[in-house]
C-alpha cells in the first residue's frame, strides 16, 4: 500500500535500569474558577470537519496542547464508540509512543522498533528495527515515545544514542547519526521536533551524573549546528551557582519533548534534576537543572530561563511539558506557557521574555516549600527540609519523585480554560547518604522507601492554570499516567494503568465511557480523521517506573504485552474489523541481489541452514516472528557476544560452534 503524504527501595531500581480495576469514584465539583480564556467557545458542535486530520505532531500541534478540533465523536454519542482494530507490536516493555498519522498510515514507535500500519485497517505495512546495544544504560525503563516528520521523513531518537532517519513508505534508514557514547551514560528516549529547519534532540542519564545538553542538527544531512549544555562551566552566566567541580557531573536531564513558537521563533525545552538527589553534594541553585529554558533554534542561543526548583533536592524536574497557550491577565492577552510541574505547582510564565505570572499548588500536599514568591516565582524551601539537609535526617516527604505529574502530558483547551492533569498524590520516607559518584551506576545520593503504598491515589483533574483549583476531578486508585487529549466534541480521553481508556465530559468531569485495552495505558491517546469519519487512538502496554517500583499491587496482575487500539463509533451497528488483505512488506533496495560468496560465507550459510534458519527464516528471510537477521547491525563483536551468551528466547552457542564458526555465520548474514 501506498501511503498519501503531504509533503521501595533504591535496588528495585538499581536492577531495573543496569538490566536495561481502576477503582472509580464520581466526579469531584470543586471551586468553580474565573479564568478568562481567549475567544471561549463552547465544546458543543454538532457537526465535524469533512476533511481529513492528521496527526503531524508530537503532542498534535507544536504548541503542546493536545486539543483536537475534530468534534464527529462527542458528549452525545461517546457512547457507541467500540474497537474498530488492534494490533499486536511484538514488545512486553512497556508502550509510551503517540502515533503519527500522516495521509492513510499511522506511525508508532517501541524501544527498538519504527512500525508503519494502515490507520484505518490496522494492518501493518513495515516494522524496522533498530536495537541497541545491550550495555545500554536508562534511568526508568526502555522507552521511545515517537517520531517528527518532515519533509517526507521520519526521525526518532534512540536508546543508544543515534538519530535514525526512516523512508516513510518502504521503512529503510535513509542515515543516522550518533550523538554521544552510550559509555557516558547518555540515552535518548523522547521524540526530537523540527523548528525553523533544525532538528532538535534531547538527552536523558541526569540521575547517571550525565550534564544534560540540547542539540541542533540539518534534518536533510545530519550536520551538527550547535550544542548547548544545560550547565555552565566555569565562567559562563550561571557558573557561580556551583561549588568547586560538582557542575562536571550535575545532571539536568533534557528528556521531555519541548514546544515551539514560529511567531518568536523559539523553541521551549525543560531540564532535569540535578544530580545526585542528595542536595548536601552540591550546595547553590544549580542552574540550568529543574527549570525551562528559551533557545533560538538555528543558533540554540539562550534568550531566557526560568528555574522552578533551585537546589532541587527531591528529583522534581522540569522537565514536564511546555504548553503554549494565550490567556487574559489583569486585561491583558498575553502569550503563555503553562506547565503542571513535578514539584506540585502550577506555573504560568510569559514566554516572550520568561517573566514570573503565577505558581499554584495543584495536589494536596507540597511539603518540600513553605510557599512560592508571588513576584519572583522563587519557593522558600520548608524548615523541614533545611533540617534535613542539616543533619542527614530522614524525612517525609510530598510529592515524590513521581511529582505532582508523571511523564504522561497535560492538554489544555482554549474552549474550556482548562488544563486537564493526571495529577498524583503521594509520600515517601526520604534518606540522603553520602554514596559516591560511580560511573554507570544510578547516582541519587538517598535512600527511599514509600509509606503509601495503601493510600496513594491519582486524580484526573480540570485545572485552572491561574489559581491551581480543579472545576473537576476523577480519582483514581492507581494514578493515570499516559496523558491526557481534549477535542472540540466536549470530551477528555486519558488511559489507566490498570487499562481503561475513558471519556469524560470536558466541562463537567463526568465519565461517559470507558473501555479495557489489552494491557495497562501509559501512552497519549490522539484523534484523526480519515474520509470524513473520525478515530481515537491509544497504545496500550504496562511498563515505565511507576510500574516497576512503586509497589503498587493494583497493578501486579496487568500482563505486559504492547499494542496499537483504535476507535471509532459504531452507531448500533454490528462491530467487525474492517476488511482488509494482509500486507507485505514494500522491497527494499538490494534484497533480490545475487553476490558471489567467499569460502567463508559458504560455511557460514552451512551453519546458519542447520541451527538458525528453522528461527530466523530460511535464507535469511525472517516471516517477523522472530527476529529479522537482516536487520542486524554492522557491529560483529555484538553479534559473537550473542551467541556465545545466549539472548532472549536464544540460547547460547558457545559450547556448539567454535568462534571461527560463528564468524562465518556473521560473514552470511551480512552477506
């Protein structure tokens, strides 16, 4: 098929990382809020653009919102929407990818997998895989969360580091290129965006010691424009908030997404927390860690910085979504950005010059500060915590390094005025230690342990970004973490854990529809219309850190196992998967070539045919089961240290074929 483009304790995660029915309470009415939102109009439309939508973005436009102007499905016919296909992507790590939809094809991401699928049908049409070393370090699971598209291409970004551009039509790597070492502790695991023709990229490893940076790139060739790191060396603005050589191995993480303004021509991103954890190692604000930045994107100079959490001592971040929005102060329209930080409060910022507006508190408890500045944005940090950082004592602590908000993104609608928060409530028992700085290892300086295991719940909440009340709010036993999406049919869609993906009236939180995926959600859903009918999309797959750590047992029995649901409405109708032939992968360049083959080859096709092809496919044809040798890299020793120690379902080989032997198999496949 042709596609249409338009041109606990600390060692759960030690082991973690080196190793590389949700329970529903009504709807909450809370403070009814008085925001002013730009040229409000309300969710009810009757009826839906005929064009198609797609979705070209992460986070469905630059701006971050996540609203959708599509309103076919909505408050009044949400119920008949049902499953129009699923499918399965061959992964059990968990599933944080959004999809593309551009034309007819939707594009969806694994850890090491790019997949192509007919967005109405649901019929794969290419996967490409594109693994990674298995010495490669992360913080919080194997994860990819998307691609950008531009140009008639797809860029993502890999755990190990590379950038892998893919032909949209056939799945071929067109180039890629590495970005730094994985040897550094460095991994990347966010989708990169296009702003003013320069490809953007992130870093992640902040709680390896890692000094976070943002990187320009040629989206055509791969050249490297510019870098800039998240932390000054000596000398340069911000230095003087460091002590001694602690700035060399600070963090500040760079692994969310950022938004783009054209109008300003910048682009926002959010960094990570210093490291380690334990604020007696480094004393000072530490900048740029936990704070938002403004970066001109052909040249990544700094224009502003705002930093949420000086001294961040409890792993808050900064790095939660960037969304741009206009909002009515005092009278004023100004241009905003608005984020729900891990640290607990909600910010608005002016995002043409950074200036201060306003930090609420959006959960219950903020234990860590005694209160925000109303003029400067600066927290005053609770005695509690001074105390602590004093004496080395234990401390309990809110939010936790869950924060306030997880990874799953916010939306906001200029409809509404509200931003709607999967918001998280919960405590832990902080410790900080003096364990030294070892590379390759995680470096928080604590110890923790969660003394709510019981009691900790989610909210999904309709904030107001001016005064942090919720008009609404759904609570939730395990907190919802795959993000939220609204659309101009009255409606909020967010997964659970536990599998649910839900719809919810917009204006008043009440819950108009729910349906259990195969596996837990922690991935944003989004909507797109093709041939004038419109579809939900969620994927579904359990994993991430909250599900490896936080104890939850709400949450033991959800098998893992990833896949792609979509929904669209059935109108009373008989539900049946719409009919469509199997698809074959499109050829690729090369495949059908006949190469002489040396002695070695010769012996290596020998072996291969007697012990690998009945796995991977006869003549080094995979079917897609298992996997496609075709696709290995170029890279031998990886290859040798494969078979001699076994990996996955594979076992090892070392006792069956001599290291010569396994050579000449590597010297066929590559063939």
């Amino acid at each position: 098929m042709k596609s249409r483009h338009p041109t606990f304790a600390l060692a759960s995660i030690l082991s973690l990382c080196l190793l590389v029915a949700c329970s529903e309470e009504s709807p909450t009415n809370t403070t009814e809020t008085s925001i002013v939102a730009p040229e409000i109009v309300k969710d009810k439309v009757d009826t839906a653009p005929t064009a198609d939508s797609g979705v070209y973005y992460y986070g469905l436009t630059q701006d971050l919102n996540r609203s959708s102007d599509l309103a076919q499905i909505n408050t009044g016919n949400v119920k008949n929407l049902a499953p129009v296909w699923s499918l399965a992507l061959g992964e059990k790590i968990g599933l944080q990818t959004q999809p593309l939809v551009i034309g007819d094809v939707m594009y969806v991401t694994t850890h090491n997998s790019t997949h192509a699928i007919n967005a109405i049908s649901g019929r794969q049409i290419w996967k490409t895989l594109t693994d990674y070393p298995a010495g490669t370090v992360n913080c919080c699971g194997s994860a990819n969360r998307g691609l950008a598209y531009y140009k008639g291409k797809l860029y993502r970004a890999n755990l190990d580091n590379r950038i892998i551009v893919l032909d949209p039509d056939t799945g071929e790597i067109l180039w890629e290129k590495k970005v730094h070492d994985v040897e550094v502790d460095y991994s990347m695991t966010s989708t990169p965006i296009i702003a003013n023709d320069v490809l953007i990229t992130g870093m992640a490893g902040g709680d390896f010691g890692a000094r976070g940076l943002i990187d320009g790139w040629n989206p055509e060739t791969g050249e490297h424009l510019w870098r800039f790191h998240v932390i000054p060396k000596p000398g340069e603005p911000g230095s003087e908030t460091w002590e001694g050589d602690t700035w060399k191995l600070g963090g500040g993480g760079t692994w969310i997404t950022g938004s783009y303004d054209a109008e300003l021509d910048m682009i926002y991103w959010g960094t990570g927390n210093p490291a380690p954890w334990n604020a007696q190692n480094r004393p000072g604000d530490n900048l740029h860690t936990s704070s938002m930045l403004a970066l001109k994107p052909r040249t990544g100079e700094l224009v502003w910085h705002f930093q949420f959490t000086p001294n961040d001592s409890f792993d808050y971040d900064g790095n939660g979504e960037p969304v741009l929005t206009e909002l009515t102060i005092d009278g004023e329209l100004r241009k905003v950005l608005i984020q729900a930080n891990r640290n607990g409060f909600f910010y608005v910022l002016d995002r043409t010059n950074g200036e201060f507006i306003s930090a609420k508190a959006f959960v219950n408890q903020t234990l860590w500060t005694d209160g925000i500045d109303e003029k400067t944005g600066r927290p005053l940090r609770s005695e509690a915590v001074d105390n602590m950082l004093k004496t080395g004592q234990p401390i309990i602590m809110s939010p936790t390094a869950f924060g306030g908000k997880n990874v799953g993104p916010m939306s906001y609608s200029s409809r509404t005025g509200f931003a709607y928060v999967n918001a998280i409530e919960s405590e832990w028992l902080f410790t900080p230690t003096d364990v030294g700085y070892e590379q390759g290892l995680l470096w928080f300086g604590a110890n923790f342990e969660w003394t709510d295991v019981i009691n900790r719940k989610g909210e999904l909440k309709a904030i107001d970004p001016l005064t942090g009340k919720a008009k609404w709010s759904f609570a939730t036993t395990v907190p919802m973490n795959g993000g939220t999406l609204v659309t101009a049919g009255n409606l909020v869609f967010s997964g659970a854990q536990t599998g649910e993906l839900y719809a919810f009236n917009a204006d008043t939180g009440d819950k108009l529809w729910e349906y259990r995926t195969s596996s837990g959600i922690i991935a944003p859903p989004v909507t797109y219309q093709i041939d004038g009918k419109q579809y939900v999309a969620v994927g579904s797959g359990i994993g991430g850190l909250y599900a490896a750590v936080s104890g939850d047992l709400n949450i033991k029995n959800i098998n893992p196992g990833n896949s792609i649901w979509v929904f669209a409405l059935n109108e009373g109708s008989q539900v049946s998967t719409p009919q469509a032939a199997a698809l074959k992968p499109p050829a690729k360049a090369g495949e059908t070539k006949n190469k002489a083959m040396s002695a070695e080859v010769v012996a290596g096709k020998a072996l291969y045919d007697q012990s690998c092809a009945q796995c991977h496919g006869a003549n080094r044809i995979s079917s897609g089961t298992n996997y496609d040798l075709a696709q290995f890299p170029e890279d031998e020793q990886r290859f040798l240290t494969a078979l001699i120690d076994g990996k996955g379902s594979m076992p090892a080989w070392a006792n069956k074929y001599s290291r010569e032997e396994m050579s000449s198999i590597y010297a066929y496949i590559r063939h």
